[in-house]
C-alpha cells in the first residue's frame, strides 16, 4: 500500500504506478531528503511535537537508512514511488509506528522542493568549482603564449592579426560572467520552503526559521503557496547551465577548426582525441564534438522544462516531477564537460609558426594602412577607400600588395614598415585590444578576477 491510498478504495493499478513513480530518477536525492528529515525532525522536538527519546529513535533509524543507500543494500519495494516514500517507509518498518511522527506538519510538495533546493546547491557549487578550474587552464596556457599571433576572424573569414594569448583569453571572460550567473542563481535557490506544508501551512506550532538554520539556508519563504510551486530556481540553473554549455560549444567548436589540416593551428593530446575504427590516420576531436552536440541538448532541457511551467495553476501539480530529470541530466554533462574541457585544453599543443604565417598575410593589415592615414590627416572614409582600392587593384592584377602601397604616392616607403610580421597587434594600443601591452594589462585583471571567483566559491 502506497503512502496516500488510505483515501481509496482499491490499490493503485500497475499501469498507473509505472507512470508515475520517479524512484528510477530521484533516488539521487535520498542523501538530501535525509538531511532534509533530520532537520524537519528536529524542529519538532523543539516545538514539544515529539518526545527527546522519539527524535533519538526516528533519527537513528534515518541515519541507518543513509548507510543503507550508500551501501547500496537498501530494499526497494514496488509501492516506493518516490525515494521520499521510500525512506519514510523505510523508517516505519525500523522504528514501528513513532516513525510515522516524522511526516508531522509536512507534506511531500514541501519535502520534495527541499530536498532539490539541498541538490541544487551543492551542485552548482560543484560546478562553479569547474568554471574556475577551467579557467585557471586558459590563463595558465595564455601565460605560456606572450607573443605568438594567428588570424582573428570575423565571418570565418581572415580579419586582422591578434595575439593568441588574446584569443584564448576570450572564453575566460565568458566563463566568468557564467560563474557571477552561477553565484547570483545560487543566492535564489538558497532558500528553505519546510513548513509550507501541501499549500497552505499547518496548525501546528512549527518553527521553519529553526529548520533553516539547521539546513544552512540563507533565506526562509513568505508564502506557502509560493514555496510550493515555485521552480523558476530550476528553470534558472536550467538556463545557467545551457549558456556554459553554448560557451563550451563555441570553445569546441574552434578547436574542432584548429586541429584540421586545412588550419593546422593545434594539434590534440593522444589522451584527449580518439581514432577512427577504419582509417589508420584519424585524431579525432571527440570531446569537442561532443559538447557542441551536448550544448543542443542543455538547450532543449531549459525549454522543454520551461513548457512544462507554463500556464501551471497553483499550486502544486504532478507535472512538476517533471523538472528533475532536465535538472539533472544538465549538471551532469555539464560537470563531465567542465573537467573534459580542463584537460583537453591543458594538454593542446598550439603550432605557432603555422599560426603566424597565416596570420602574415598582406592584406591582413588593410586597416592598419587605413589607420596609418588617419594618423596623417585623411578623413577615415576616404582612407577606407583608397585603401580598398588598392586591396582590389593588388588582386585583380596580381600584383603584391606592398608594391602597390610602395608605389602610392599617399603612401610610399613610410608605410611599409605595417607589413613587418608582428608589426600589426604590436601597433595596438587602444584600452583591451589585441597589442602586447594591452594584454599584459588584461591578464593582471584576469588574474585578479579569478581571484575574486576563488573567494566567491568561499561564500555559497
């Protein structure tokens, strides 16, 4: 018999009981519905609902209960629906009926959303943990960069030179507004909702402020039929999750181009690339590939589960079972990827003449040229315009760009000093641009903004 069938006349049907249980997926809230318990228990001792030597008893059989699950030698039974059910049958079968005491003032809908907001947040502390690994990689590896240049692309097409330390800086930065995104989510899942009861709280001398206190909750809710039905924390990390996967995805993406032949930028570590089962020859970019497909899935998980929210009427309703499954398949690719992600970048091998030569092409300075004019006088239209003529006139007749500007009588000699390779990114000096100077500068702000992250973890 389930736990609410005293209600009914027939014992649920089979059918009905392999639709709805969640067990197969919730089970990996046990240890966060016992910690959940033993709070919620206490807090009836406190209140006179429950004798000294009663909390002892129902305490000692939830720890028990603990080891069991962790041991993996818990029994599961056909009527567990829920791992909720699961432990709270199991804690009556230990300590006799006083164990029914435990549900006191305390429904499923509060239990549940408790026991996930536990979840959630050790999860995504877990996580901001891999952001900040992750990023200590990039400038670890940006270190190691000084002065090696590549072609910065717009459209995927050859734009300017820019520094690779520069470049690899970038995702960094994205991963930082991931991990303030993270913190800040953290702030709104770190609230306690036991006490709300199935909607509308109880009549009996509960004190939720003394249950949060002991959970470690930062904030306590002010409406019971808020506390209940609110998921917007789920949808919130769902979305969290899928932007570091869109970061990961694009990361991905650039080291897919970069260990072509046709780009020939990077080369993969052995541990970190696979082969192909039929051609001898391959190293392939798995993981790479693998979080680009991912990152299409974090995405349907936030708006498969924002679909599921809309239009719910309070408070709440079976279809919010339907929030854990997204919820965790998300944390945990996103997690494997984080680390997959350290290592593959910590191991790449960057192939820097390869890099820079490609990078060295003539009309990769074009706006260096412009640039050289303005500096002299010419309205920066009308040097875009030369210069553009020059570019097409030096393609058209096949004729080197240099020469042509050698030539150009608003140009001449002076200005070939823009072709000398290196010249272009060490000439920047504009406030976070690509020049050496400049990312010396960004770097120390990195390097301090990571800081500030290690700290952040400290506090959530």
């Amino acid at each position: 018999m389930t736990l609410w069938n005293s209600r009914l006349g027939s014992d649920p049907s089979k059918i009905l009981m392999d639709f709805t249980v969640s067990l197969n997926f919730d089970r990996r809230l046990a240890k966060y519905d016992i910690e959940a318990s033993l709070a919620h228990l206490y807090g009836l001792k406190e209140v006179g609902l429950i004798s000294q030597q009663e909390f002892e008893k129902i305490s000692g059989a939830l720890k028990t209960i603990g080891d069991e699950i962790s041991t993996d030698v818990f029994n599961f039974v056909d009527t567990d629906e829920d791992i909720h059910t699961a432990i709270e049958r199991r804690t009556i079968e230990i300590v006799g009926d006083v164990g029914g005491k435990l549900h006191t003032g305390r429904s499923r809908n509060d239990q549940v959303v408790t026991a996930l907001r536990l979840l959630v947040k050790d999860e995504l502390k877990q996580i901001a943990e891999r952001v900040v690994e992750l990023n200590t990689v990039i400038l670890n590896r940006a270190k190691e960069v000084p002065d090696i240049y590549l072609p910065g692309y717009t459209h995927l097409q050859r734009a300017q030179p820019v520094l690779l330390s520069h470049h690899l800086l970038v995702h960094g930065w994205a991963f930082f507004r991931d991990l303030d995104r993270i913190v800040d989510c953290y702030s709104r899942v770190d609230c306690s909702v036991l006490g709300a009861g199935a909607l509308g709280g109880t009549t009996l001398p509960l004190d939720p402020k003394t249950v949060k206190d002991k959970l470690g909750f930062k904030e306590l809710f002010e409406n019971s039929l808020d506390a209940v039905a609110d998921r917007d924390f789920v949808a919130e990390t769902l979305f969290v999750l899928s932007l570091v996967g869109i970061h990961l995805s694009k990361m991905g993406e650039e080291i897919i181009l970069w260990t072509t032949a046709e780009f020939g930028f990077a080369t993969l570590d052995d541990g970190f690339s696979t082969g192909s089962s039929m051609l001898p020859q391959k190293k392939n970019p798995d993981i790479a590939e693998l979080a680009r497909g991912k990152s299409g899935r974090l995405v349907g998980n936030l708006t498969g589960f924002l679909a599921t929210m809309k239009s719910l009427p309070l408070a709440y309703n079976r279809d919010l079972q339907e929030d854990k499954e997204p919820l965790f398949d998300s944390i945990d690719q996103i997690k494997l990827a984080l680390s997959a992600f350290a290592g593959m970048y910590d191991t790449l091998q960057f192939h820097d003449t390869t890099m820079q030569s490609s990078a060295d092409s003539a009309y990769s300075v074009a706006i260096d040229l412009a640039e050289w004019l303005v500096k002299k006088g010419m309205p920066f239209r009308s040097a875009y315009n030369l210069v553009g003529s020059i570019v097409k006139d030096s393609i058209q007749r096949h004729v080197a760009l240099p020469e042509l500007v050698l030539a150009h009588p608003d140009l001449g000699e002076p200005a070939l000093e823009i072709f000398e390779p290196g010249s272009s990114v060490r000439r920047r000096t504009s406030h976070g641009s690509t020049g050496n100077e400049q990312v010396k500068i960004q770097i120390k702000n990195y390097e301090k903004k990571l800081n500030e992250g290690k700290k952040q973890l400290l506090k959530i």
